[in-house]
C-alpha cells in the first residue's frame, strides 16, 4: 500500500530509509581497529525470484465476517487477478493493495493483505497496515490476532514487536488489574524473541520507560540490568540510563532487596571501620576531660546511600567492559550490513559477502569456544546472554547450548534478509532439523518451495542422525 504524499514504499511496507535511525543518534564503534571481513564467500550472486509461497486459502488470517462490506470496488477484480496471474511480480501485489486502501474498503483490503502476506510474510510493514486496519476499524481482538500471527511469522521483528505492544496499550484497560500482568509478559515474549538482535534497544527502551511509568522501579533497574550484557548498537546508552536511573532514586527502591542488604552490609562495615580510624585520631587530639561524641546506631545516612551506589556501579562498570568487548567483535559486521530486513529487491555481491563473513566468523567463534581446552569453563555466558556471566558450575554441554544460540540467531537473521538466496538455505541445511528454531521452521514453511532440496536433506538428516551426532552440524 502506498504511503501517503505518494513517497516510495520499501518491500516491508514502509518507507524507504536509508538507516533505522538518524546518523546522530548512533554512536561510534568501540575504539579499536576491527578485523577484515573473509572475503572466501564473496562471489557474485544473481538474485532468484521471489518465492511461490503456501495456498493464500489456507493462511489463517481473519475470514470473510458479518462485518465486511458488500460490493467489491471496481478496479479490484481486474488487480487482483493481475496480482494471482503472475505472483511474483511484487508490483502487482503493491499496485493492488494501494488501490483498497485508496478505496477506504476493509473487504477488499483485507483479502488482499491476507494473499499478500500469504506469499511475502517476511514483510513486517505490511503487517503493521493490516493491524492498524483492524483498529481503525474498530476491531481491536482482529488487530492483535494479526500482529500476533505476523508474530509467528517474523518473531525477529523489533518494529512489530514494538507494534503489538503499542496496540495494545492503546487498547487494554490498564485499570483492571490482569493488564499490567499482560503487557508484562508480552514484553517478556518480545525481548526472548527479538532482545538479542543488534537493533533491538528500542524494544529494551520501551519496557524500561514502560515499568516507570508503572512506578516499578525495581522492576525498571532489573531490565537495565538484562540490557547491560546484550550487545546492541546503543549499548553505552543503556549503562548512562541505568547511572541515572540510580542516582535519580534511593538504592533500596532500585535494587534487588538481596543486593541491597549485601552491599548495605559492607559499606556499613567499610564505613565503621573508617570511623574507627577516625575516632583514634581525634581521641589523640580531643581536650582532656571531653567524651566522644555519640553516633546513631542503625542510621543509614546519605554517605551510606552514595557508597552503595558507588559500589553498584563498580560491578555494572565490569559488565559494561565486558558487553563492550563483545559489541567491538560484532561492529565491524554490523556495520558492513545495510539491509537487515527482508526486501524483494537484490542483495548486492558485498552485502551476501558481508553476510557470510559474519555466519563464518560466528561459526569460528562456536568451534573455538567449544573446543579449546584452556578455556575456563567460568566464562561461560548464560542463555540469552552474550557477555561474562558471574563465576558458575557451568557443564560442557551447557557452553555447547549456549554458544549455538548465538549462530542460532545470526543465522535466523540472515534468513530473513536473505531469504531468496538459495545458498543460505544450503549452509544452514547441514544443521539437524530437530534443533531448528520456531523461526526456521517458520522461513522454511513459507519459502518451502525455494528450499525443498534443503528440507529433503535436513529431513534425511533428522532420520538417520544418532544422538551424538544430532547437535548443530554448521555449513562452512
């Protein structure tokens, strides 16, 4: 559908951008010299059609109701069949559904988004018309069935995600008292599917300022803590916005209250023992005669709540070295990466390049992680992390997980900006079918007929696999 003032839409739906953010607002890479991208995979690629994707009659989006309008508009029956006689012509599919959200007419937009979507599900701004559809409307339950099925469609998606969550604050009653509750875990699904992408802080910005509002502030500190050990584009802002969240608050309303009475305790011991040494010395200079002045037991005073804080932010501070160390790795992958998202148009011989070096390097990361016998078994990071965890009894197998979680993700984004790139589907067809993802299987479904020899193999694989050798098993 086209946007309004006529300006070009993207293949997502949306306006075409040259960034997901003004320049100004994305801070420098970390300051050191980063490695050459492997140019090994960086042969010329041809862009493949769009893919053939399943039946639009057996997508399960929201049937012809009671509520849909009559009569068709009059130019529908021509685009549509234009759209079905050649469905890989993007533009057929976009000049028709332009034209229905032109015609205002919720029948016919709603049957062309449910084809569309049907074959280019990856399309996460036209899943955000179909909502917005809804709610115009006045159909708010039909609007979260759509965000939630292009949900199970892309749940990598940060804007949708950011979306759902919109809507639905918009749209629930916060005065009863399962709302709160509600969003909670939606933003808990959202930052499991989607936190770890590199451009995911706005999803984490947006549940941090979302439990102030709440006035949980413990709650606020505690997601600012999950944050600080993801490695994101704007990671330096989320440790400025937990020192301020700190300092703006008393330690004991931030804090977990564990960590609190831990570190009232050895500031009030640091603390007395300064006093002590303190007291020897004015005792020596006191005036005969004269007693020691009484200090109240128990009085937690505003150099006790300043040492606290100090000491927050000494652990944070090891933690942020740490999630930038990682960050510094990924930048300079990152950065060579334009188009993260799912587009019809052509991938560029550097952006498929870019793309490989990254899975190769990721790749590199797995085997040394997992096969170098010096390595201390305690910096083994935890799932859904990707810096240092505290010091644990970590099994090997628990670092094998952990690690392919990593490739595991890199992968599922290539997916998706890569999605009509056969070679993708070859490298990540070596890899037993039984530990995809929710998400590859998802990209599988929906570009079955791109990737059927991948899914024969994979299945070959799932059948005659032993359970030793049924672990990740990565293309390079």
């Amino acid at each position: 559908m086209a946007a309004e003032g006529g300006e070009e839409l993207s293949g997502n739906g949306e306006l075409e951008e040259s960034s997901a953010m003004e320049a100004s607002e994305v801070p420098a890479p970390p300051p050191v010299e980063m490695a050459e991208m492997s140019e090994e995979n960086g042969g010329a690629a041809t862009a493949p059609e769009a893919p053939v994707g399943p039946d639009p009659s057996s997508f399960t989006m929201p049937p012809a109701a009671e509520d849909e309008e009559g009569e068709l508009p009059a130019d529908f029956e021509r685009l549509w069949k234009a759209a079905h006689d050649n469905p890989q012509d993007f533009t057929s599919w976009t000049d028709l559904l332009q034209y229905c959200e032109q015609e205002s007419h919720i029948t016919a937009s709603r049957r062309a988004l449910v084809a569309f979507l049907a074959r280019y599900p990856l399309c996460y701004g036209y899943w955000k018309k179909f909502a917005d559809l809804e709610r115009r409307a006045g159909y708010n339950n039909k609007a979260e069935e759509v965000c939630v099925e292009g949900l199970q469609a892309i749940p990598l998606s940060v804007d949708l995600w950011i979306h759902y969550i919109n809507l639905l604050l918009g749209t629930l009653d916060m005065n009863l008292p399962e709302s709160p509750a509600r969003i909670r875990s939606v933003f808990e699904d959202a930052v499991a599917a989607a936190g770890l992408d590199f451009h995911s802080d706005r999803l984490w910005d947006l549940y941090v300022e979302w439990e102030k509002e709440q006035g949980n502030m413990k709650n606020a500190a505690a997601v600012l803590d999950r944050v600080l050990k993801v490695p994101t584009q704007l990671y330096n802002t989320h440790y400025d916005k937990f020192k301020e969240h700190l300092n703006s608050h008393e330690p004991k309303d931030v804090l977990s209250p564990e960590e609190y009475e831990e570190l009232r305790a050895l500031c009030r011991q640091s603390q007395k023992a300064e006093r002590a040494e303190q007291a020897q010395e004015e005792e020596e200079e006191r005036p005969p005669g004269e007693e020691e002045p009484a200090t109240p037991e128990g009085t937690d005073t505003e150099e006790l709540m300043q040492k606290i804080r100090e000491q927050v932010l000494v652990r944070r501070d090891k933690v942020y070295q740490d999630n930038e160390g990682e960050v510094r790795k990924r930048w300079h992958f990152e950065d060579a990466i334009k188009r993260p998202y799912f587009h019809v148009k052509s991938l560029d011989r550097l952006q498929l390049r870019a793309w490989h070096s990254y899975l190769d390097w990721e790749i590199a990361q797995l085997n040394k992680d997992t096969r170098d016998p010096s390595q201390d078994p305690n910096q083994a990071t935890t799932e859904g992390s990707e810096v240092t965890a505290p010091p644990q009894e970590v099994s090997e197998d628990a670092e094998v997980a952990i690690d392919d979680h990593r490739v595991r993700i890199l992968f599922e984004r290539c997916l998706i900006a890569c999605a009509l790139y056969e070679e993708f589907w070859t490298r990540i067809s070596r890899k037993s079918a039984t530990n995809f993802s929710p998400v590859v299987n998802t990209l599988f479904y929906y570009h079955g007929s791109r990737a059927v020899s991948c899914v024969v193999f994979v299945g070959s694989l799932a059948a005659t696999a032993s359970p030793q050798e049924n672990r990740f098993q990565w293309s390079r």
